[in-house]
C-alpha cells in the first residue's frame, strides 16, 4: 500500500509547477473550492507548496504541531520575509486546523501538523479562496490572536 501510495504521490507530484523548491498548488487553482485527500497525495508537501508560494504572510491555527518537515517550512517563510503567526495549543481547547495564505487562500480540514497525521491517517484539507468563509477565517485568527481566554463553557 505505501509503495502505491508514492507512486501515486509522483504522478501527482509531477503534474504540479515546482516553484523556490516546492510543489505548487497555488499557481493551478481549480475553482474557489478544492479538496485534497491523503489517498492522493502527502498533506504536509500540498501545505509546504502553499507556503512556498506566499508572498507576505501566513497565520496558522494548530492544534499540534510536532511534523520537523512543516515547521522547517514556516522557519524558511520567515527567512524569505514572510510574516508568519503560529497558535497551537495540545490542551482540549485549540482544536482549530486551519492556515490563511496572504488573507487571501485557507487551508482548513482534518489534518492535524503531526507525524501521525502524515503517515498513519487518511486525511483532508479542504482550500478556499475569494469566499466571505475567507474573511470569517481571517476575524476569527484574529480574535484568537488578541485574546486568549477559554472558550465559553
């Protein structure tokens, strides 16, 4: 199974543009809405072609982030001058997933930034670009940026 899922991966991966060194899925969009699934291919190289691709921000809301691969790509967007904003809490009250790119794409869905969710899940993201969800994502990292309190019991 692992071996057709790399070839898979390939096949994927070599129809993508490849762009400072990452899969770009930013550059082909297919509509407002796109689902990528982990039968198809890595998660964690579809976010880092994401981020590959920003120009002047990213803020991620996590609930884990222990994959050495994804934190390495928001070290390296912050070398290249992106401003780069990371919430992520292990306690049962930041379950949030999702990523705003340039407040303009978010990426949102099942897939936790940890090693087991690259490797022993099937998982989701789901991409959104230029719908009012945006800017629902965008005030909602905001508030959670600013104010740090629990969540209402």
């Amino acid at each position: 199974m692992a071996e057709i899922r790399r070839i898979k991966e390939m096949e994927l991966l070599a129809n993508l543009k490849v762009s400072r060194g990452f899969a770009s899925l930013i550059s082909e969009p297919t509509g407002p809405v796109e689902t990528i699934f982990s039968r198809e291919i890595s998660i964690a190289e579809a976010i880092k072609g994401f981020i590959g691709e920003v120009e002047y921000s990213v803020d991620a809301a996590v609930h884990r982030l222990n994959s050495g691969e994804l934190f390495e790509c928001l070290l390296d967007a912050r070398y290249r001058g992106i401003e780069v904003r990371l919430l992520t809490d292990w306690s049962k009250y930041q379950q949030n997933e999702f990523l705003i790119l340039d407040q303009s794409i978010i990426l949102t869905g099942s897939y936790n930034w940890t090693l087991a969710s690259e490797t022993q899940n099937f998982e989701n993201i789901v991409v959104l670009r230029g719908t009012d969800s945006v800017k629902s994502f965008c005030s909602e990292f905001e508030a959670l940026w600013e104010n740090e309190k629990l969540p209402p019991q």
